[in-house]
C-alpha cells in the first residue's frame, strides 16, 4: 500500500463507515414510501403494518448494545460486515413476501437487528478508535449519513413505489414478456412491482456496502501500524483509558437522564417522522413529487445541522445544545398539524431537519465524558437502544391513533409535548465542570 494512502487511511475507514451507515439509514426510510402500497395491495391496517415496523425499530434498538459489545470484543469491521449481511438476508426474501407474519419475521427482526449493528453505536467507536482531534466532527459526519440516506434514499424509493408512476407501468409491460426468467412478484401488476423494487434497491445497495466493507475496513490504526489522527491531551488519554461497566453505569442519575432524553429523541424522530410524516401529508392534498422535494431539503438541512452539531458539541456546554434542539424540535412538531400548504410544509423541513440528528454528537460525548471512551461502545448502545423503544412505541402509537382517530394530530401534539420534557432532561445532566470531577475521581 502506498506510503500516503496508508497515512490517511483513517479518512478510508470514515469514507467505509459513511457508506455502511448511509446505506443502513436508506433502509431505515423505506417503511414511510411502502406502507401505502401494501395498505392496496394486501388490504393490511395502518396499525398492523405500524406494528411490524415497530418491531423493526425495537430489534434495532436491541441490536445497538449487542452490536456494541461485540464492537467492543471484536471490532467494528466484523460488526459492520455482520450487520450488512443480516439486513442483506432480510431484504432480498422480502421481495416474494405474501403474509403479515414474513413482515414480520424478515423486515422486524432481521433488518432490524442488522440495521441495529450499522447504527450510531458503530459510527462513534470508529470515530474514537481512529481520532484524537476532529472527534466531534467526525461522529457529527457519520450522523449526518442518516441524513444523506434520506436524502439520496427517499425520492427515489417514492417515484418506484407509487403505482401511478409511469415509468414503473412501462417497465411491468416489458417485464411480463419476461416472466419466465422473473419471479412472478415482480411481475403481478405495476403497484406491486413499485414497493418490491423499492425493496430490491435496498438490498442491491446493502451488498455493495458489504463489498466494500469486506475488501477495505479496519478495526483500530494499531493494526497497521498506525496512530489515531491528533495528539491526545491529558484530558482525552484519560478519557480514552476509562471505562465503566454496565452494572455501575445504570445507578447514576446520568445514565438514565441520557437515556431518557434520547427516548424522546427516537419517539419525535424515528418512530413518528420518518414512519408517519409521508402517509400523514398525503392524506391531506400534498402532492408526492413536493413532498419529496421537501424530504430532500430536510435530508439536506439534516446534513448541515448534524456537521454543525459536531463542530458546535467541542466548543459548547452539550447540555445546552441537547436542550436547544429539543426546544426547536418541539416548537415544529407543535405547528406540523396546522401545516396545509407547501411553504408552510417548506419551512418545517428547514427547522425539524436542521436538529434531527444534531442530538447525536451531544449524547455521544456526555456518554464518553462521564463514563470514559473505553466503555462507549456498550453503554452508548443502550442508551441508543432507549433511543429506539421510543421510536418503535411512536410507530405503532402512530398507526393506532391514526385508525382510531382518523389523523396524526395528537400523536404529533404528544412528542412536542415529550420535546419539552427533554429539554429539562438535558439540563439536569451534570455540568461540565461536575463531570470532569466525576473522571478525575474515576481515574484515581
């Protein structure tokens, strides 16, 4: 390997890294674009297709401190190349799929415990195994491929699956000529086709990210030869030597403030936006193609506003931008179901996209700030898999209260009112100053 190749290769495991979570975070969009055409196509509920979703969100939430502990014991490169396989396995059989209990089975639990393991817990051991200095941008760049996913992900997977897509009943024609070298799925009628080529992207895109994790991830600089970028401080090298266990992590106040708050995170995020949001507009008069702009700019508004929360999260008391972000996010939430025209549904994407990932930097580094570097992976696993209770409790509330109640306007009134209750959350967290006591006395 090149001299300068090998000296920068720490931007080669962060170029892998982006691509394995971008890809993981595409699959985490394609519930909002499919859960219409399986309503047609198989007469299934919003509420029992919300519940396999939640099942999604809830293995991936288990698969976060499962794929963090093994991070911990055998490296990020076999958990990265893990979990792309299992989303890979989930996905590719989905495609013939015909009962509710395959959803079930395939998109609950087994893309949902592959994607667990390509989840922020990854992204931020990589990003402290490999670097000293640019840490916070560095996790606030791996957030930010969640955003990219749904940026790059999303208005495709909306034109593939909509039945009324031209260029998906063109291709169903030519197909059908084709069927005896096709699955008969592929080629029943053009909705049917739409949502399964949804699903068949997906995984093509996941097997490429597995090739490419497989041929050039590392685990740590130390294998070959290397250091982390940066010069560690006093403060960093200690930080990166402690470590706490699970058991001592779970008495302190902090661990369940962290917890709690990115709780809430999941449940205005994950669970409720990126599930509901694209049924929810088209059910009143919005149109697919400008809604699909307006997730484009949220996934582009999401970019800047999780880089900003990098750089912002090495300056600034993290206590403070948590409790920032979760103002701003309830603020929006609030609004969203008076929101019946485009600019307004415009302006929403600009300020619910600009601190949708922003939250992850923070907690990242309250996590290690308290508990030390050294146990990131486990604990910051499952305070993530808090994160994602929360999301799956949003996406089954969301479909539940939808049929019962024939919209989403209080499920969106209740996690503004939850924005609120995170913002006390993270102001309670303890201050900087308390927590470089709390690692002094550790250390010693």
């Amino acid at each position: 390997m090149p001299r300068i190749l090998k000296s920068n290769y720490a931007w080669i495991v962060v170029a892998v890294t982006f691509v394995a979570l971008l890809t993981s975070a595409g699959v985490r969009t394609a519930p909002s674009v499919i859960i219409r055409p399986l309503e047609t196509e198989f007469g299934w509920s919003r509420s029992s297709i919300s519940l396999a979703i939640a099942v999604s969100l809830f293995a991936f939430g288990f698969g976060a401190p499962l794929g963090g502990t093994l991070i911990d014991k055998l490296g990020p490169r076999r958990v990265m190349i893990g979990g792309l396989a299992l989303i890979a396995v989930g996905l590719f059989p989905l495609i013939q799929m015909r009962e509710m209990w395959q959803l079930h089975i395939l998109w609950g639990l087994v893309v949902g415990i592959g994607t667990g393991a390509v989840a922020g817990t990854l992204g931020a051991t990589v990003a402290v195994r490999w670097f000293n200095k640019y840490r916070g941008l560095t996790i606030g760049l791996f957030g930010a491929a969640a955003a990219a996913g749904q940026l790059i992900f999303v208005p495709s997977l909306i034109g593939l699956a909509s039945s009324q897509n031209r260029w998906g009943t063109m291709w169903h024609t030519a197909l059908v000529g084709q069927a005896y070298a096709l699955p008969h799925a592929l080629v029943a009628a053009p909705a049917a086709y739409g949502w399964r080529s949804v699903v068949l992207v997906l995984a093509a895109a996941t097997a490429v990210a597995l090739v490419i994790a497989v041929l050039f991830m590392r685990n740590r600089p130390e294998d070959m030869g290397l250091q982390a970028v940066g010069q560690a401080s006093v403060t960093t090298a200690q930080t990166n030597m402690r470590s706490t266990s699970l058991r001592d992590a779970v008495r302190t106040r902090d661990f369940w403030l962290l917890a709690s708050s990115f709780f809430v995170c999941g449940y205005t995020t994950n669970g409720l936006i990126q599930t509901h949001l694209l049924p929810h507009t088209l059910e009143h008069g919005f149109v697919e193609g400008d809604i699909a702009g307006a997730l484009a700019l949220m996934g582009v508004m999401n970019i800047a506003g999780t880089l900003a929360s990098g750089w912002l999260s090495e300056r600034y008391d993290n206590r403070k931008l948590l409790a920032t972000y979760y103002g701003l996010r309830a603020m929006s939430l609030a609004a969203l179901p008076f929101i019946l025209e485009m600019h307004g549904m415009l302006l929403f994407s600009v300020v619910y996209g600009l601190d949708w990932v922003a939250t992850v930097p923070p907690t990242v580094n309250l996590t290690a700030q308290r508990f030390g570097r050294g146990s990131l992976g486990s604990l910051y696993g499952w305070i993530f898999c808090s994160h994602m209770i929360g999301a799956g409790i949003a996406s089954y509330a969301g479909g539940f209260f939808r049929d019962l109640l024939g919209d989403y306007h209080l499920i969106f009134i209740s996690a503004a009112v939850m924005g609120i209750i995170a913002v006390g959350l993270s102001l309670t967290i303890s201050s900087p100053a308390r927590l470089r006591k709390l690692a002094l006395q550790t250390a010693d």
